[in-house]
C-alpha cells in the first residue's frame, strides 16, 4: 500500500508546492512510484511538472463532484516514476458546491485508496487554508509534511493546523500522523534564519527533519520553465537538497499516533473549544 501524503501548512508562500513538486521528482529517482495529486486551486504543482493546466479538459475537480474516473484525469509519466492527478481553477468552485453534499469531507479519499496500491508514494499539494479541500486531503492521507518557512512569524497559525490535525483523527482519521516538518526559504546570511531554525527545532524537536531548504534563484526558476529543479538545474544547491530530503523521507519515522496529541498541543498550548472538524475549518 502507498503511503499517502499531504503537504500542508494554512500559511501561503511556505513552499508546500515547491516541496510537493521538487520532493515527489527526487524519490521517483530513487526509483519509486510516485503520484502527485493536486488538489490547490492554484494549480502550481500542474504547471509545476509541465502540465498546461488552462488546456485540461478534465481535472480533479470533476473527480472530487463525481463526474469523473481516475483513468480520465490521470496523467502517467510526466517524468520518469511520476504521474499526477492536475487541477485548474474550476476547483475553486468545489469549495461552494461541496457545502450540502453528503460525506462531503470524503470525497478525495474516495478514489485515492483504491489507486494508492500502484505507487509508492502519493503526495497531495494542499490549498494554503483550513478549508474543505485541505480537510479531505488531510482525511485521505496516512500522515502529513509541515513546510515552515525561516522568516518571522514563522509560526503563525501552526497552532490551529495543529488543532485541526488533532480534531480530524479524533473523529475522520484515527491513523493521521505527522511525518516531518520541513524547515524552508534558510538564508543563513541573516540572524533571523538561524534564530527561527531554532525555535522551530525547540518547538517541534525530533520531528523536523535534518534536511533545511535553502532560498535558491535556481529553485525558483525552475516552476516557470516547468520543470521540478532537479530536472531544471540537477546541480543546483535547490536540487541536492530535496534528493537529500528524499533519502531522509525514505528513511524517515513517523511521529506516532498517540504522540500528536501530548507532544504538539502541548507544546503549543492550544486553547481553543473543543467542536467538529467543521467548525475547526
């Protein structure tokens, strides 16, 4: 069975796609089979891997208001080990459409587990919110990657993310764990970046992986060329490290179940009422 991943932080400009796209090429390298599903309405991680998002016809919106199979939206082989279920904009409207419907929180995970047993890794590119998209993504997944950015205000909103993981395994998904949080955008030049690396670290502990991105030119080019940045630059400082995160995911051990609860809401202090996953986004 492939382990399913979302990407999430309700913060924009962390660089959850980035990591999405760059992180699901590097282990396809590693000879793994990996799907990205893109479930932001930006669509970035399609056009991200080369993928035209203005001319599909189909994408996992029609999946998502059962109007489509995964066999009419999926798209195999982008690049070698790498297919992806893409998105454009019309996504934006399932957020309206999916308030009245039944099992609405479910619809992602509908049609990602049966597929899930032909990969290896199944990575879901998030919207930078708490709404009803990144609930079933989070619903649909074994376990979710945190990218946090090294600027100030680093934090900001963690705390609700955290609540909301919490609330979604108390009543969706028992099994939801965190696989890693990912420190992104280091510029060592600066004081800030050491200092945010080690207050996330403190925060966070043994569960932020050793592996920091740094802030790249390369690695920011690379989604205007379509290209994950190790097929763009593979000499790049942006691509030794995402195939240096890769190995670590790879080898990489979950935060337990059981630990989400006592390690992060009490680190946090997280105050907030007890109430559904509904009111929680």
């Amino acid at each position: 069975m492939g382990k399913i991943i979302s990407v999430c932080n309700q913060k924009g400009g962390t660089g959850k796609t980035t990591t999405t796209v760059n992180l699901s090429t590097a282990i396809a390298e590693f000879g793994k089979r990996v799907l990205i599903i893109d479930a932001d309405p930006q669509g970035n991680a399609t056009s991200g891997v080369g993928v035209n998002k203005n001319e599909l016809e189909i994408s996992v919106y029609e999946l998502i208001i059962n109007k489509a199979s995964v066999k009419d939206v999926l798209i195999k082989n982008v690049y070698p080990g790498l297919d992806i279920i893409p998105c454009n904009i019309n996504l934006t409207g399932a957020e309206i459409e999916l308030v009245g419907a039944l099992s609405r929180e479910t619809r992602l995970k509908k049609f990602v587990a049966p597929i899930a047993p032909e990969y290896d890794y199944v990575f879901i590119d998030s919207p930078p919110s708490l709404g009803l998209l990144t609930l079933n993504a989070l619903v649909a997944s074994d376990s979710v990657i945190i990218p946090i950015q090294c600027e100030f205000y680093a934090l900001e909103g963690v705390s609700q993310l955290m609540n909301t993981l919490n609330l979604i395994r108390d009543s969706l998904n028992p099994g939801l764990s965190i696989e890693g949080v990912l420190l992104t955008m280091a510029d060592y030049r600066t004081n800030l970046t050491t200092e945010v690396i080690n207050e996330i670290r403190g925060y966070f502990k043994e569960k932020v992986y050793k592996t920091v991105i740094p802030r790249n030119i390369r690695l920011s080019e690379a989604p205007s060329h379509g290209k994950p940045i190790t097929i763009y630059d593979g000499a790049s400082i942006g691509s030794r490290k995402y195939r240096e995160l890769a190995v670590e995911i790879l080898n990489w051990q979950p935060l337990e179940h059981n630990q989400l609860r006592t390690n992060v809401l009490g680190d946090f202090g997280a105050s907030g009422e007890a109430g559904s996953v509904e009111q929680a986004v």
